[in-house]
C-alpha cells in the first residue's frame, strides 16, 4: 500500500444555475478505506458522489484518482463503480446481463463475462440468478444485483449512493453488515453516500459530515459524535442539548462557562482540551450535552458543591423500553434527558422537581 490518497479532491465546487449545490469540499481517501458522505436531504451528497464518477462536472476544483487528475475524464475512463439510488437496473434485460453490462461494454469475450457474473452472484450471495428479471425480485435482492454490477468491473472505486433507503428497516440493517462483509472480503476502497447518521457511524471508518454544500467535519465515526466540531454536527449526529453561553474563566483543566439561558455555571473539560485552549474569559460559546450523558435524580438538596447541576421540572417523559426520555423545564429553557433501564423507570411525574446533572468531561464546546 502507498501514501498516495486514492481519491483526493480539491476544492469541489458545483453550481447548478443559481443554485451552489456543493461549496468548496476537500478530502483525501486512502486504499481500502470505507468513507461516507452523510447529510440532510439536499445538502450535496449525489452531486459530489456524481463528480467523482464523472456523471457531473465541477464548477471548479479537482478530482484525483490514484495520482491521475480526472476531473475532466469520462466515468469509464475512471476505474470506478456506482450504484445508483434507486439502483436503475434495466428492466427489461435479466439479471445476468445486467450484470455483465459492464464488461460487455469492456469488450470482455463472453465465456470470460459468464464466469465472472458467475462469480459475482455468489459474492452478493445470488447464486444462479442470470436468468431471472429485475421485475421477478424483492427490493433487496435488486439492490444486490446493482452492487453486483457495480462490482464486476472489479474498480478501484466503489461509490453508493443511498444503496439501503428503499428497504424496511429490518432488511437495512442486515444489509449494512452484508454490504461490510464484502467492501472488507474485496478491500475495495469505498465511497457511501447515506442521510442516515447511524448507517454512516456505524459502517465507516471516516465520515465527512455535509450541510448546505460545505464539509462541517471529516473524522473517524467516534470522534465525529464525542467531539462534534459545530452545533450543526452536534444536532444532526445523535441528539445534543446545544446550550448558549459566555466563558467566565479558565484554568489547567478546561473553563467556566455561565450559561445564560438555563441558568447556571457549568463546567467543560473535555479529554483532549485542544479545543478549548483557544478560549478566555467573555468568548461565546455553546455548549453540547447528549441526552444520555445526563443524569436526573430526585433530591433537589444533595451536595451543594458539586457542578454542572441545576434544578427543572419535568414536563413530560416518555417510556421507551431500554430508555425513558424526558423533557426538562430548566429556567424556561427545555432539556431532553435519556435515563437507561431501571434508573428511569422510578415514579418520576409530571411537574416534579429534579436535579439535572452531568459529568464536565461531557460538555463539549462546538461551534466557537
Ligand atoms: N441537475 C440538477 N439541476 C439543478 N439543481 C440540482 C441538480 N442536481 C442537484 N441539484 C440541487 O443541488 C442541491 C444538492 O442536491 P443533491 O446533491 O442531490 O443533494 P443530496 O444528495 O444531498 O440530497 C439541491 O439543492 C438540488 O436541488
Ligand atoms: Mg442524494
């Protein structure tokens, strides 16, 4: 394996008239690598995957793969696969030519092609099928059969875009780990394009998190949701409590951050401190807190000393099995607190007062 960034991108910008559908994105990929672009819905996400395939043409920037600049080059002079959402299989041609569409096109001789469909099949675990019409198969063993044709061209490249959205929930979760399974047998470096943020952490080894046509932050899955780098990726990225404040001091072991609409001092120490070394006294920041990292209990008089505690009132909660949510009056303000198991099963009620409390180590500063 070399240094040499598979893909590499360079300042992508696309414009469609009016419309800057993606802003100036940047980011290298290395061999083997399982990268995802995750986003809301018409965040850039297919324009940018299409770039890289050359079905679209950037406004401006440059693409790279392995070293060769193919921002202007044609999708079969790129040694890359798609599947495309939706899967746009041809309909009124089987299976196996489906398939082999690819290597028809290659000028591969057709023993060649029949065994390497062949092939192909049993890896998406199909065995057989050459035969059958798209129209004769469930959405998922369709959705197989366009990352079968993605594959057979053996590219260098394997770029999906949205492969799981048109299956329930349960199919989609089986496939993330058949779709894993394979991406790791083959090593094929791959590019996932998904809005799911749970399909992007739990599948990628790297994720870059897109809004309105820029990157808000590239990084492996676990410091994408523990150190979220702005609101946008705290919010969009599991859930947060995204609380406003000003910075009143600061020492060794992280700051004192007075949080104005909740009211109350709080604490931020996050593991690196990287983040916050930049901040003095009066920089406005806000803080994030998940859910989960927050803990209710019922005594209002505990231990005056302790930090990042305030008094609320419960406004709702809701039973969820694993988890009980509740909704948090604090000082007008509203907090969602996710209590696991038994903890959150207690005689909680509406109206109740509680003391919200977390640990310093999880409020985490984004967006400064
Ligand atoms: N061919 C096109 N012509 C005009 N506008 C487009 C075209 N393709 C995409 N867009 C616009 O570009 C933006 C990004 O779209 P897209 O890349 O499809 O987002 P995503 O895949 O993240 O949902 C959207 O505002 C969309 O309407
Ligand atoms: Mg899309």
């Amino acid at each position: 394996m070399s240094d040499t960034p598979i893909v590499r991108a360079e300042g992508l910008i696309k414009d469609f008239g009016d419309v800057r559908a993606v802003d100036d994105i940047s980011f290298e990929i290395e061999e083997g690598e399982f990268f995802s672009l995750v986003g809301p819905s018409g965040c850039g996400k297919t324009t940018t995957l299409r770039m890289i395939a050359g079905f679209d043409r950037p406004t401006a920037g440059d693409i790279y793969i392995q070293d060769e600049r193919v921002t202007r080059a044609p999708p079969y002079d790129r040694d890359t696969g798609m599947v495309f959402q939706g899967y746009a299989l041809f309909p009124h041609k089987t299976v196996g030519k489906n398939v082999g569409f690819g290597l028809k096109m290659d000028g591969v001789p057709e023993d060649e092609r029949a065994e390497r469909v062949a092939d192909v099949l049993e890896l998406v675990d199909l065995p057989g099928y050459e035969d059958r019409y798209p129209s004769e198969l469930s959405g998922g063993q369709q959705q197989r059969i366009a990352l079968a044709r993605a594959l057979v061209i053996e590219p260098s490249v394997l770029l999906l875009d949205e492969p799981l959205s048109n299956l329930d929930l349960k199919l989609r979760k089986q496939m993330r780990f058949e779709l894993q399974r394979i991406q790791q047998e083959l090593g094929v470096t791959t590019i996932y394009v998904t809005h799911d943020q749970e399909e992007a952490l739990s599948m990628s080894d790297r994720v870059l998190v897109m809004n309105e046509g820029e990157a808000e932050q590239i990084d492996d899955s676990l410091s994408i949701y523990n150190e979220p780098s702005t609101r946008f990726v705290a919010d969009f990225i599991g859930e947060a409590n995204l609380l406003e404040g000003t910075v009143v001091d600061r020492n060794e072991t992280g700051i004192d951050v007075e949080l104005d609409g909740v009211g109350m001092d709080a604490r931020v120490e996050t593991g690196n401190g990287d983040r916050i070394d930049r901040l003095s006294s009066g920089h406005e920041v806000t803080v994030s807190v998940r859910p989960e990292n927050i803990s209710l209990s019922r005594d209002v008089d505990g231990d005056p000393t302790r930090t990042n505690h305030v008094e609320g009132t419960i406004k709702s909660f809701t039973f969820l099995g694993k988890v009980t949510r509740f909704l948090i009056d604090v000082n007008g303000e509203e907090m969602l607190v996710e209590v696991p198991g038994r903890a959150g099963q207690q005689r909680f009620q509406n109206g109740q007062q509680v003391v919200v409390e977390w640990d310093p180590r999880e409020s985490i500063v984004v967006g400064v």
